[in-house]
C-alpha cells in the first residue's frame, strides 16, 4: 500500500498541526558573553583587538629577539607584555619556566 505525500511516515512520531518540520526551538541561545550579565564585554573586546594589532616591525623584531633569547615564542613574550605591563628580563627565571611548563602541558593535552 502506498502512502501519500502528505501523510506522515510514522504517525507516532508525527508534528502536530501548523508545525514546519523544522528543528526544535528549546534550545536557549547563548550570547557570544555568555550567561551572565553583558558588562564590559565589548571594551574588553575592543581592548583585545587592540592590544594584539599589528605593532610596527620594529616592536616586532625586537620582540622576537627577546623571545627567541629567553627560549619563549613571540606571542608568549608579547602575551607576558599584555598581562604583567613589563618587559621580561633574563631574571625572571621562575616566569619563565612556569612558561615553558604551561606550553608543554598543553603540548600534551594537545596530543590526547
């Protein structure tokens, strides 16, 4: 016997009248802040931007030669800049070997 075109497939799992046949609506949107209060969401976005857009080539040899001389990447080093407000310095030994120990950490978690 054949069925209609109209007629459901399964009457059991079949949309109740009106109904487009589209995806369900109970899943809750979640903004790009997520579920709590907006707050300063967007000047912090705007800060980020900010703060990662392209320095002038110079900042950025000479952030790479200070990276590469500590044993750090270049957005270890300017990311270090953007969080503490200073330069590092070859002192800084326990910087940066918590550094180097949270990137091989995620070089692991990376791998699993």
């Amino acid at each position: 016997m054949r069925r209609s075109p109209t007629e459901p497939a399964d009457p059991a799992n079949s949309a109740p009248a009106g109904h487009n046949g589209g995806p369900p609506l109970d899943d809750e949107h979640t903004p790009e802040w997520g579920n709590g209060g907006i707050g300063n969401y967007f000047y912090w976005k705007a800060a980020h931007r900010a703060a990662w857009k392209n320095p002038s080539p110079g900042i950025v040899a000479f952030r790479i030669r200070k990276a590469e001389r500590l044993g750090l990447t270049y957005e270890e080093y300017t990311l270090e800049i953007l969080e503490r407000g200073r330069h590092m310095q070859v002192e800084d030994v326990e910087r940066i070997a918590q550094i180097k120990r949270a990137r091989a950490a995620r070089a692991v978690n990376h791998r699993k």
